[in-house]
C-alpha cells in the first residue's frame, strides 16, 4: 500500500477513500473531518463532521445550530474506525480544540497536522509529536526570516507602552478565534489585572474559551465604556477594525497587531501599527523544521503557504516531499474573523 492509497489530495482537500471522508474539505462534502475551528479549515454544509467537541462548539457558535447534517465528537488519543482506516486524533496546540487526524491503514500512518504550534499556550493542549511515515504540514511561515521569538517579550513591549502612555488607549488587532484569547492570557501572565476590552466580533468566543475553564480575568465589551474610561486600557479587535471608523471612539489609539506577519514591515505598514506584537499560533520555520525531523516521516506533503521553501528543505534532507498546492487555505489573520462582526465600523 502507498500512502496515495490512505490519503490522497483533490479538489475539495484531502480524501481518504478507504474511510469515505475529506480532512478539511474545502467544500462540502458527505463526511468532513475537521482540524480546527478556523473558517478556512471549518466550513458549514457537510452532511457529517466528526471533531473535537471543542472544534464542534466553535463551529456551532460562528455557524448556528444546523451548520452540518450530523456531528460526532471525539477526544484526544480516541481512536475510531471509518471503513478500512484507523482515525485518531492528537493535540495540534494551535488553538482550542485544534487536531492533528492520524489516519492508518495496512500498517502505514499518515498524519494531517492541520495548522499547528510547538510552544507553549495557556489557552490549549500541546502540541504532541505522532511519529508516522508521513507528515502533511503547512507552512504559512515557511521561510527562514520567519522566527517568531519570545511572545512574553512582546507582552513586555505592549505593557511597557501602556504605562508610558497613560492618556491613550491602546488596541491590539487579533484574530477573533485564539489569538485573541492567548493574547489576553499572555497579558494576565505577565501579571496586568486590569479590565481588558473586547470588540463585540470577540465575546461570544472568549465567553466560550472562559467557560472551558480558561482564566481570562475580567474582560468587558469596549462599546460599554465611555472614551475617557478607555485611556490606559488595552481592547482587543479584529485587525480591520484598525482602519474602521470604530477606532476613533478610542483615546488617542495605539494601533497593535499581533500576529507572525508583524515581523514583515510591509505587513505593519499596510495595517498602519504603531507597535507591531510578533505572536503567533503558527509554527516558525524552527517549529516547522524541527516537527518534520522529529516525525521520523520519510515523506512531506505541504498544504499551504510558502509551500516551495519547505519542499526544498525536506529534499535536501533526503524526504521525499512536495506540494498539494489545496486552493482554499489561507492565514485566518488577513480574513481576522469578518464573519462574526456584530459590531459595524461605525457603531461606538
């Protein structure tokens, strides 16, 4: 058996015929396994989906009650049998509920990572390593120049400009699924225990995130508050909040963005940031690197983002290894969570 034979790459994503189902298909399909709640990997209109109940709760949340015919549950290290493939899944540490879906058959593991991280986040499981004979891996920072460093160092950098600039308010543009509650953990780690803000796109997933357990502190609605009361607090929005007309109803703003891209001037530029925070829940090209080498895969498949980069390094390593060049996935911070905005540009 060839891994082709357990999964293979088509229009709609990743299918495994032997099991009758796509892993993030990016359309609908009859059967979907799904990695993670990020709408460019979790879409509505399978007939079933068979995730994390955290990933299925998200889902729930951004798409209604009937955003699939059926769902099905599973936990970490559960493992299920879906026609002739073994499914399981692992911790992927990129957010909460995210999956890694090792699927076996005839004694060969192939493991779908999804999107994933390899450093440590207070707001979901670790990431854990699956040994297997193939590895499918993104690379959204797939370049050498992408090394993400110390996110508790950039929490400094904001705090730090917090307390040197009293009279002004400071927004932090944030992926609404995430990212934006990592951010705020980070914050609370770092010992600040002031109220924290949100944009109204936010709450409904950061009360979810609150309800597994995940100690956020006091977090309130930034449109609650009169603007003299935002100077010197931090609220956290969408990143094309930034440019919207609702960030005028802060004093004097400090624009922030978190996100792997703020190492890329251009990208700081183009959102117009005044302090860039480089945090990321994708791995760096460390993490990425040094996943692949630890998987013990003889074979690398790349889904998605500087897909070129990897390929050339797995080969010189001696991986077989190439692109599927899927159309459909992409960096959830440039889509920074639009469709669960219940706040409009103009609304204070």
């Amino acid at each position: 058996m060839h891994p082709e034979d357990i999964l293979s790459p088509t229009p709609n994503g990743v299918c495994c015929k032997l099991g009758g189902f796509h892993i993030d298909p990016t359309r609908p399909v009859d059967k979907a396994v799904i990695t993670h709640g990020h709408a460019d990997h979790a879409r509505a209109g399978h007939g079933a989906v068979l995730a994390t109940q955290e990933t299925l709760d998200l889902m729930r949340l951004r798409y209604g009650e009937n955003f699939a015919g059926a769902t099905q549950a599973i936990k970490y290290g559960e493992s299920l049998s879906l026609g002739g493939a073994k499914v399981t899944l692992h911790p992927a540490g990129h957010v909460l509920g995210s999956a890694q879906i090792a699927v076996e058959a005839n004694g060969l593991r192939v493991v779908a990572s999804g999107d994933y991280k390899n450093v440590s986040d207070p707001t979901c499981a670790p990431f854990e390593l699956v040994s297997c004979d193939v590895f499918i891996t993104e690379a959204t920072f797939g370049l050498p120049v992408f090394r993400h460093g110390d996110p508790d160092a950039e929490i400094a950098k904001l705090l730090r400009s917090v307390a040197l600039f009293p009279e002004r308010a400071h927004l932090v543009g944030a992926y609404s699924l995430g990212k934006a509650q990592r951010v705020i953990a980070l914050i609370r780690k770092a010992g600040h225990d002031q109220p924290i803000y949100l944009h109204g796109s936010m709450e409904k997933i950061t009360r979810y995130y609150q309800s597994r357990g995940i100690d956020l502190g006091a977090v309130e609605l930034a449109r609650e508050a009169k603007k003299a009361e935002l100077a010197g607090t931090i609220t956290l929005c969408p990143p094309s909040t930034l440019k919207e007309l609702w960030s005028r109803r802060f004093p004097d703003p400090v624009t922030c963005f978190a996100s792997g891209w703020m190492r890329v001037r251009a990208r700081a530029r183009q959102y117009l940031v005044e302090l860039p925070l480089v945090i990321s829940d994708h791995a760096d090209w460390d993490g990425l690197t040094a996943t692949i080498a630890a998987t013990g895969a003889s074979e690398v498949w790349v889904t998605h983002g500087q897909e070129d980069a990897l390929v050339h390094w797995s080969a010189t390593r001696g991986l077989r290894a190439k692109p599927l060049d899927i159309v459909g996935y992409g960096d959830e911070d440039e889509s920074d969570g639009a469709s669960d905005n219940t706040e409009s540009g103009g609304t204070p």
